[in-house]
C-alpha cells in the first residue's frame, strides 16, 4: 500500500517535534504550564521554536484596484490618538502541540539513558492479546495466507490426479483458500505500584510543592512506559500522615509540624493490605525539605525502612526539596546509615534545575 504524503508530512512533523522537545528538554521538565495540561494519554506543551506560516505584504509594482491618490481619513468622534509608534519587529508565536506522554517517556530515556527496568514478583495480572496464531477457511482476502492455500490447491491436484509434473501448474479453488484468524491468548503481566509520599507542614511552601509535582509527572510517565498495569497512591503528613487523591496531593496546604514516620507507617501499612510484594514492583517515592519532628522519629523511620519497607520494594527513593526553613538534616541522616544500600536512592533538589538529575538518580539502576 502507497504511503500517503499526507501521512509523510505528518510523520516529519512529529519528528521535528521531538526533535525541538529533545533539544530543550530541560526547559519542558522544569514547565509547571505544561504538566498542568495534560489530559489522560497526551499533553500539550508550547513550541515557540515552530514559526507559523504567514502573509507578506509589499509593494504591489503593476498597481490594481483602488491604487489612486485619496484623501486623508478623519478620525470618529471620541477616538483618541495612541501613544508611541507603530511597531515594526515581527511577534512571538508559540504553538501548541499534543504529544504522547508514551513519547516524552521515550525522550526521556533516551536523554538520561536509563535502563529498562527488568520487574521482579509475580506476573499475576494476565491480559488477553489477540495474535493471528491460527488458520481458517473463511475470512477477508486481505488475511489470506498464500503459502497455506498453494499447499492446499497443490494436495487436492494430487489427490484427484490432476496435477501434471511435466506442466506444474497450480491453480486454486475457493475450498483451497485458507485465512490468517485471530486467537486470544492470556499473557501474564507485570504489576507496577507508585507511592508518592508528601511533607505538607509549614515548612514547605508552593514552590517546593509545585517541583514535587513537575517531578512526580516525569517519574510517572517513564514507570507507565515500563508497566502496563500501574496503580497511584498519594500520602501527605506533617505531623499525621493521611492517604488522599492526586489532586489534593498537590494542592493541600497544612501547617504544623513533621512527623516522617507517620508516612512511612502508613506507607507500610498500603504495602501489606494491597500490594503483596510477591506480586507488586512497588516504588515509594518521599519527597520533604528534611525538617523531622526530632531524632528519635528519625530513628523510628530508620526501623521502618531497614527492616520492614526495603525487604518489599524495588527501590525507596528520597527527594530533598530545599526550602528557606528547612533544616535537611533528614537527608544526611539517610545517606550516613544507609551508605552502600542500592536500594535507597537519595537526592538533594535544590531548585527546579534538579529535577533531570533527581530523576536520572531514581531511575538510573533500572530497578
């Protein structure tokens, strides 16, 4: 079948589309604008780099209609004469896409280079996939299956003795056709669970929240490109931890103070009730600007990691987010007791330009 050039056209559009999103991803990975437009597989995001077709005005040298001499407008009653000149520099345009989350995934790991994560668990949940595995005698010409029928008109040739070796000629008949037919076959799949944990105390305000959520959508979006089955919890705490919905994840606005543990006890708790680590690939993320309650919450969360958290997941990943009141002490209490453990993964994110390696640092062992 003929390509269309409509379908080339569109196939060069996509690729200079990712071509521009490869050359500025960081730019996107820090827009809270374009994580805020997403719909359910795609989102859209400006491409000012794209220039939009347009007229060019000029001297018309044949002249034309109404090119004579006139006299001057006057202005209406009430109008007022602007200020300043006339502008004379082209203008901006920026122009929107949609873009598959499914590719920006792919950028994503071709940018950082990050492994494909190889899952771990049972394969429980099995999917039905439809494969032309099977052969039938009825169906569409556009599933046929030459090789089959030519077998099939040459066995009956044989059989009725039709069939002349010195003029080998084979001609089917409709009994001899034979289609390509579909066949569903359960596959097993692997399970994949995200839990984002949230400090919402006094200590962290809109800005550190708002790379809590630019990071969130790009962790998101590679893990979903690895697991088709995926499920999302969302857990704030200060001082209490609670489970709540995506959107109240990245808007709720607490105070008080920071209890760490909470968080992770009830992190546990979600692990043990719903995802048994024999058929989940579970992935705790926690993102605070380090400020604990005290240091023998610190030590409670230490316990719950070691001896409770780490033996069911994949990888437990810890996001410091810097804030004017924060004291990060968390971090370094982390990193010295854990020192050697692949699978805690800390990183400091000082500002929206940590985003990319926070995330490379996640994802990089393929876990």
């Amino acid at each position: 079948m003929p390509i269309r050039k409509i379908d080339q056209d569109a196939t060069r559009f996509r690729n200079i589309v990712r071509g521009k999103i490869k050359q500025d991803l960081r730019k996107y990975v820090t827009s809270g604008e374009m994580v805020g437009k997403q719909g359910k597989h795609v989102v859209s995001i400006p491409l000012p780099q794209i220039r939009l077709p347009r007229f060019r005005y000029g001297q018309n040298p044949e002249g034309g209609m109404d090119q004579g001499n006139g006299d001057g407008g006057k202005p209406a009653d009430g109008d007022q004469p602007g200020k300043g000149q006339a502008g004379s520099d082209q203008g901006k345009h920026a122009m929107e896409v949609d873009v598959d989350v499914e590719d920006l995934a792919e950028i994503l790991g071709e940018e950082l280079e990050l492994p494909n994560i190889e899952p771990r668990g049972d394969k429980s949940i099995r999917t039905s996939t439809v494969k032309f595995t099977s052969i039938s005698r009825n169906g569409p010409r556009s599933l046929l299956h030459f090789k089959r029928t030519f077998k099939e008109a040459l066995k009956r040739q044989i059989a009725s003795g039709t069939y002349d070796m010195d003029s080998p000629l084979v001609v089917p008949v409709r009994e001899d056709f034979r289609f390509r037919a579909m066949e569903e076959k359960d596959e097993p799949q692997a399970n994949a669970c995200i839990i984002y944990m949230m400090d919402v105390s006094g200590s962290m305000g809109r800005e550190q929240k708002e790379i809590v959520r630019m990071a969130a959508f790009w962790l998101d979006a590679w893990l979903r490109h690895q697991y088709k089955n995926i499920e999302v919890n969302y857990i704030v705490h200060d001082a209490v931890a609670q489970s709540v919905d995506q959107h109240t994840f990245f808007h709720l606005r607490e105070s008080g103070g920071t209890k760490i543990s909470s968080a992770y006890e009830l992190c546990l708790r979600l692990i043990e009730e719903k995802y048994p680590a024999s058929k989940w690939n579970i992935y705790p993320f926690h993102f605070s600007d380090g400020d604990s309650w005290s240091s023998r919450d610190t030590d409670r969360c230490v316990d719950l990691l070691g001896n409770s958290i780490l033996p069911q997941v994949n990888q437990f990943c810890y996001g410091q987010v810097k804030s004017a009141y924060g004291s990060g002490q968390f971090k370094k209490d982390l990193d010295k007791v854990f020192n050697g453990e692949d699978l805690v993964v800390s990183a400091d994110i000082l500002d929206r330009d940590g985003i990319l390696p926070s995330i490379k640092a996640f994802l990089g062992q393929g876990r």
